[in-house]
C-alpha cells in the first residue's frame, strides 16, 4: 500500500506518476471502453465469435 502518515499529496502524486508511466496499458481497456459506452451491454456476437471478441 502506498499510503502511509507523513506522505503529502504531491509526494503521492509524483510516486503514482512515475509508477503509472512505466505501465503498458491494461490489455482489455478498450473492450472494457465500448461495453462501457453500450451502457453495459454486450455486443451481439456475430456467427463465428463471442460476444467478448466481437469488441474488437
């Protein structure tokens, strides 16, 4: 946990900056993006994909 006493909150939000920057984007975020968008509803899937690969 990266909270503690004594850490200020440009401290914190340096840390996080520096951490988040190194990071590869999450793997399903624009899948999670349109679901999202779609108001939580799946795309239909087509003949030969799920529902989840139809995001695509």
């Amino acid at each position: 946990m990266h909270l503690k006493d004594g850490v200020q909150e440009a401290d914190f939000v340096r840390m996080r900056q520096q951490r988040d920057a190194t990071l590869a984007p999450p793997r399903l975020i624009l899948q999670a993006l349109q679901v999202n968008i779609r108001g939580g509803r799946l795309p239909e899937p087509d003949a030969t994909a799920s529902a989840i690969s139809a995001c695509r």
